[in-house]
C-alpha cells in the first residue's frame, strides 16, 4: 500500500513564506500491537503514535517542493480510507531550519503571510474550503497557528486536514493531519494522541 499527501503549505525560507508542495509515498504494510515513539536524531523532536501505523521517514534530498524541508516524517494508518492503492489518513511532521528566529513576538507579523499564502492555494485548488480562520495556538509551549480546511482527492474523495505551523527559534514544525470525510472522526484520538505527545 503507498500513502501519500497531497498538499500545499506554507514554509518560511529567507525570511519569507513561500507556498510548496509535497508527495511521499511510503511502501508496503505492516503492523505492530503495541504504541511506538518517535525521537528524531537530527533535530530532537519526538512523537508517539499508534504501532500498527507505519512511519516513513526522509530527508530534504527525497522532496521535490519549492523549499525543501529538511527531514519529512510520515505516520500511515495501512488500514484506513484510500484510493486505488493510495494511502488517504495519515500524519506528518516536516522540519524547515529558517535563516532567522521566530518567537512569540512575531507571530503577528507571520500570520498574514500564512493567510496570503493559504487564500492562494484556494485559489489553486477549488474545492480547497477553511472551516474557520488561521488561528494562534501553542502545542507543548511551541507557538505557532492552525488551520482547518476541506477538499477532494484527486477521485473526488472528501478530505479534511489540519495544519500546524509551530515556530521555535530558527526552526519550523509543520504538523499535517489528513484524513478522508469518513474516518477523521475515527482518526482524532490518533490525531489528538500526536500532537498533545509532540515535543520539539
């Protein structure tokens, strides 16, 4: 089974926030009974998440964006919604090293950037709908904003996502959550479990 993603969201590079877009696709399927934790070598960050989920992870060199990430983590539920053998209900962490600090301070001035860049990609993408504004938020003392929106797989499949932009000095965290229409409400105590155990 593969999984992808489908999604274009906002990384800040130089400076600015530039739109990209990213497809990993992760192979074969497996299962584990027990919990797993994730602690990262390069950047230190850790996560847990559900054993008979599968993780893929790679590095910048596996991406083709427009700014590449500098590590991609990707936790696969093999057993959820999918199209064709396509892999719908995952989640993903994926690390940007920026060429300046961002704090708590600079929030306000990130979050119009974040907006301007979200309203291009629904400009991209039609069915691409928000369910509310980007909003601060704080995941484990990280500041940062999220956002809720909807869309359809290239099949027309119902989809819904959120998106984590998480901000800690020089370093941005960005957390994906996307599932089909139908197995989100399935998948939010996995979802609720990653980010309440994410640390950076």
């Amino acid at each position: 089974m593969r999984t992808r993603t489908r999604l274009r969201i906002a990384a800040l590079v130089t400076g600015i926030l530039v739109l990209t877009v990213s497809v990993l696709a992760l192979g074969g399927c497996g299962s584990e009974p027990a919990a797993q934790s994730y602690s990262d070598p390069d950047f230190g960050f850790s996560f847990e998440y559900p054993g008979d989920w599968q993780l893929v992870e790679s590095d910048g060199a596996d991406i083709n964006t427009g700014a590449d990430p500098a590590k991609v983590i990707t936790v696969g539920d093999p057993e959820g919604a999918s199209s064709g053998d396509t892999g719908l209900d995952l989640f993903m962490v994926r690390v940007y090293e920026l060429t300046q600090v961002v704090d708590e301070d600079s929030m306000p001035q990130v979050k119009p950037i974040l907006e301007e860049l979200l309203a291009g990609y629904a400009g991209q993408d039609p069915t691409y709908q928000p369910e509310g504004e980007l909003t601060q938020t704080t995941v484990n003392g990280v500041p940062g904003y999220e956002v809720t929106a909807t869309f359809e797989w290239d099949d027309g499949t119902p989809m819904r996502t959120t998106f984590y932009f998480l901000f800690a000095g020089d370093v941005e965290y960005q957390l994906v959550l996307q599932a089909s229409e139908d197995t989100w409400e399935a998948d939010h105590a996995v979802f609720d479990g990653f980010v309440s155990s994410f640390r950076p």
